[in-house]
C-alpha cells in the first residue's frame, strides 16, 4: 500500500462528502425565498424535502447492494456530477415542478456516495482502523452544512437566491478532475468501471456470505433499522427547517438566522468528534454509545420544549445539541455499524440499506413536519421529534438485549 495513494483516496472521500452536504444543506437557506418568489406554502416546502430523502432513501438501497459490485470510484464520480447539474437546472428555473424533478435526481445521485465510500474505507484500512476513517470521514457532514450556511447566507445578502444553488454546483463540479485522477477504489486496483469478475465470485463463495435478509433476521439489525428512523428524522429535519423555524419563532431576516444556526453544524462536527474518541476509546462499546447519544438527544430535545421561547440563544445551543447528538448515533449507526459485516462481503449493502431505511423515514417526516408546523406550530413538531427519539432508544435497548441473549448461547 503506497501512503500517498492512501491519504489521497481518504482525501478525496471526505471532499466528495463535503461537496454532497454542500449541495443537499443549501435548500434550507433557499426555502424562504423560494416561498415568496414562488408563492409555496410550508406544506409544499415539506414535500420538497420529502422528495430529496425519499428518492435518496431509495437509491442508497439500490446503490448500496450494487457498490459491493461495481467501481466505488465511478459510482462517487457520477454521482457527484448529475448533483452538481440538478443544482445548477433548479438555479435556473422558476417552475416548483422541475425543482421538484430536479431535487428528485439530485437525491437519487447523491445516494451514489456513502456506500463506495464505506466500501472503500474497508478495502484501504485496516479492521483496527476503521471505525476511526468512519468517524473522520463523517466530519464531511456537519463540515459540508456548515459551509452551506456561510456561502448560502452569504449569497442571500449580495446575489440572487439562484446563486444559492449555482455556487455549489460550480464548487462541486471543480471536484471531478482530481477524484478522475487520484481516486483509487483500493491498494492496486486497476480502477476499471466493474471489478474483477473473478474477485466478486470468490466473494459469493466467501462461507460467512448470506443474503441481506438473511443477515436483518439473524442479527440485531431488524432494531438497529428502527433507530436509524429515529436519528434520520430528527438530524435532517433539524437541517431542513432550522432557518424557517427561527425565522418565524424570534422574527429574524435570512441572513441574522444563517448566521445564528451556523451553531448546529459546529456542535454536529464536535458531537462526531467526540463519539470517535470514545470509539477509540472504548472499541468495542458502539451499542452502548449509541444508546447513550439517544439518551442525551431526548435530554436536550425536552429541554428545547421547555426553554425555547425564553430565550433565542438557548434555543439555538439546545436545538443544536439535540442535532450534535443524533449525528453522534447516525456515525455509529450508518458509519460503524456496517463495518461489522465486512466478514460477509455485505459493507455497502448493509450500508446502502441502514441509509435507504433511515431516509425513507426522514423524507416521509419532512411533510408530516411542514403540516404540523401550519396546523400546531414549532412546539408541535419539537414533540415528534422527541417522540421519534424515544422509539430509537427503546429500539437500541431491545437490540442490546437480543445481543446478550444471543451471547449466553453456547457456541
């Protein structure tokens, strides 16, 4: 293995991750122009989300199970490139149908990335190393919606709400040529479009290989599904309404309210952070660390309910711990988890699968969320959210004790 090849590669998934937050965290800055310019109501905006994570969840299912089959690097490249140029078609439109269609494709692509990038991890690093790359790579999350807030909310004041989405179609199409480049799906791998065909035999023969069913029905994972709803819900509907939410909560412009939130992707960077010193820490705890992150999500998400109209920097630190702590679980969950399955040749299946559940879920909130903010009101949809939270963690405790009874079986 060459180093250079192998900080490159590592690189250049955590980039294309970053460009993929890029390009998904602008809508949120956009809704209310979009709103106005448009005449939408939120319950639209709720189902412009919904689409996004729908035919995201869907696609990460599909290109999760094909990611075990073909090139990670063309799967990340092709993907990256159609997100790119949706963004830059919904620039240029002012129908809500071919945003709609666009915000569709864009999801569907996007779904292209994590699974390769899983896969990849895996091949490149190895057992010892992997859920630590994991947790490193997952900064791209919180990195990427960060950025979209600033260069977002930065447009908002000086160009039109266009560049909102113009912007990172150009910053994400200045990507390509160096993952064409430098990319390499493995140590020696000649990088062709499909893998050896040989290779993916031999791993059907592999004798721990079974099914992706197979593996939902012996395992935990048929609990682990149910949290990974939970998480998804919370930390993208956290993403999607929280410049609408203080806009309408403590009567801020755009700009005030991106500045603000610029808070929640910083807490998501460190509630990564500090979950992956905890994995290096403890490594063999990720059951009782997800636990624990759902533990502390409920604390601050009930705490959000109580105190946020007391004040709107309380509100803004407890929306984003609660945020900080479901990205903490989505890195255990979708990042770490997977790699469990590496023996059975399934880590972007089980990958793609965990994401495809996770954001079905999410997408289908997204609505239910912009209904219940017309008809409640924001406390309305802080109590889904804490509901949804409480299932997780009754999810996880109902998979740590399969675990243990399936420890007491004699081998």
């Amino acid at each position: 293995m060459k180093t250079a090849h192998y900080i490159r590669t590592m690189l250049l998934c955590w980039l294309s991750y970053t460009a993929i937050y890029l390009l998904r965290g602008n809508l949120s800055v956009a809704f209310p122009f979009i709103e106005s310019e448009l005449a939408i109501d939120k319950a639209s905006l709720g189902i412009l989300g919904s689409v996004f994570l729908v035919v995201y969840g869907g696609g990460q299912l599909a290109h999760g199970i094909c990611g075990d089959r073909f090139s990670a690097k063309w799967f990340i490249i092709m993907g990256l490139t159609v997100a790119a140029v949706s963004n830059a078609v919904i620039g240029a439109t002012q129908s809500f149908a071919v945003i709609a269609l666009c915000w569709g494709l864009n999801g569907w692509f996007q779904s292209m990335l994590w699974g390769p990038i899983a896969k990849t991890i895996a091949k490149w690093a190895p057992l010892e190393k992997r859920s630590t790359l994991v947790v490193v790579v997952s900064t791209s999350m919180p990195a990427g919606s960060l950025f979209a807030l600033l260069l977002s909310g930065a447009l908002a004041t000086v160009e039109t709400w266009q560049w909102i989405f113009w912007a990172p179609a150009i910053l994400g199409g200045l990507l390509l040529p160096f993952l064409i480049i430098f990319f390499k799906d493995s140590p020696g791998d000649p990088l062709k479009i499909r893998e050896n065909t040989t290779e993916h035999k031999n791993s059907e023969q592999n004798p721990n290989w079974c099914s992706l069913w197979q593996l939902v029905k012996k395992t935990d994972m048929k609990f682990v599904v149910l949290a990974c709803f939970a998480q998804a819900i919370v930390k993208e509907g956290i993403s999607l309404w929280a410049p609408t939410f203080f806009m309408e909560s403590y009567g801020m412009d755009i700009s005030k309210a991106a500045f603000y939130i610029i808070m929640i992707p910083i807490l998501n960077f460190l509630g990564i952070t500090l979950v992956g010193g905890l994995i290096r820490k403890f490594p063999y705890k990720q059951e009782q660390l997800s636990i624990l992150t759902f533990g502390i999500g409920i604390v601050f998400s009930i705490c959000l309910y109580l105190f946020s109209k007391a004040n709107f920097i309380v509100a803004v630190l407890l929306l984003a711990s609660s945020s900080a702590a479901m990205y903490a679980a989505n890195t255990l969950l979708l990042g770490t988890y997977p790699m469990k399955y590496a023996s059975y040749d399934r880590v972007s299946s089980v990958a793609g699968f965990l994401e495809f559940c996770s954001y079905i879920a999410a997408g289908v909130s997204m609505a239910v969320s912009g209904i219940t903010a017309e008809l409640i009101g924001w406390s309305g949809v802080i109590l889904l959210w804490l509901a949804v939270m409480v299932i997780g963690l009754l999810s996880l405790l109902a998979a740590r004790k399969m675990n243990r009874k399936l420890e007491e079986i004699p081998q």
